[in-house]
C-alpha cells in the first residue's frame, strides 16, 4: 500500500474519514481482529494495494483502543480534550508531499510517509473527528447506548443527536422499552 493511499487527502472529506475510523474500530475491537477482515475494511473504503500483516493489525488494534476514547466523551470539551492529547502525541507538522504522482501534492501529519499503521490510524482519524467537532461543536460521535452494543459511530448528519450505532440497536431498544411498559 502506497502511503498516499494512506493520507488524509483533501478529496477525502472528514465524513469519509468518520466513517472509515468506525468501521476500522468495529473491526479492530473485538478479542482478535483478523488480518482479512481489517483489509476488507480498508479496501472498502478505498484503500487498495493493502500489505497488512498480524504486527499491523496489532499496531492498528492499539490505536483503535485510543482512538475508541474520542467516541467514549461525554461532552464536547472532554472530545477536544481527547482529540487535543491523540495529536499532541502522534500528530507531527503538517508538511506537503507529492511522493506519488496519482494523487499529486497531499497533506501527511503523520511521522513519516510509511510509518506504523496504528499511529496512521489515530492520526488522520483524530484529524478528520476534530473538523467535525469544530464545525459542528458537538463531540463527533459516541458510543451505541443499545444494551450489550457499545459499538462507537460517527454524528455524520444533522438533526438529533444519535445515541445507536443503527436503526436495528433503536429499534430493538424501542421494542424492549414497549415491552417492559406493557
């Protein structure tokens, strides 16, 4: 995998990057994540070419249990709190770079253009989350309030704030409320 694939480009917006960190955390935080199922993600988020190994899928595992501390904040000052300490400790300048000529001049703010997948993993999430925290002023999403779920989501659109990761945890939670009234 080049590491232009790997970048926070501009043509990828901060949603898509929401999203991609999501999937990435479903996929990372169970007991053993599996090396095919962590490059299915990636590649369905367009990520191809994917060389991945069971080092990088422990490397990417530690930095979805950091990064699942942003989707954990109760409020939007402890999110920015978080967000704040993710780039302090694995974010480095912003620089300009043209390593591969398909996707032309890109930003990296990681350490280096082929650097440990875990840290890329923080990095250009705890980017794309912190956009959104500072464009909407809320906390860029939170943990699935379903019982027995706790699965971390994305706010990716307006209206309410969300408190399920999908409308199969709501409504199985609507389901079970109705049933313990009735």
């Amino acid at each position: 995998m080049t590491s232009a694939q790997r970048d926070f480009l501009p043509g990828r917006s901060a949603r898509a990057a929401a999203h991609r960190a999501v999937d990435l955390l479903e996929a990372l935080l169970v007991p053993e994540p599996s090396v095919p199922g962590v490059r299915a993600v990636l590649e369905a988020h367009g990520e191809t070419d994917v060389l991945l190994g069971s080092e990088d899928v422990a490397s990417l595992r530690e930095g979805a249990v950091e990064l699942r501390e942003v989707f954990a904040a109760e409020d939007v000052a402890e999110a920015a709190g978080v967000l704040n300490r993710l780039l302090a400790k694995y974010a480095h300048p912003p620089r300009l770079t043209s390593h591969d000529a398909a996707f032309g001049w890109h930003l990296h703010v990681d350490a280096a253009d082929d650097g440990p997948w875990g840290a890329w993993l923080v990095t250009s999430s705890a980017l794309a989350l912190a956009v959104l925290l500072a464009d909407r002023q809320t906390p860029p999403g939170g943990l699935c309030a379903a019982t027995g779920c706790g699965k971390p989501f994305a706010h990716l659109g307006g209206g309410s704030p969300r408190r399920y990761c999908s409308t199969r945890c709501a409504t199985r939670e609507r389901v079970a409320a109705h049933r313990r009234r009735s």
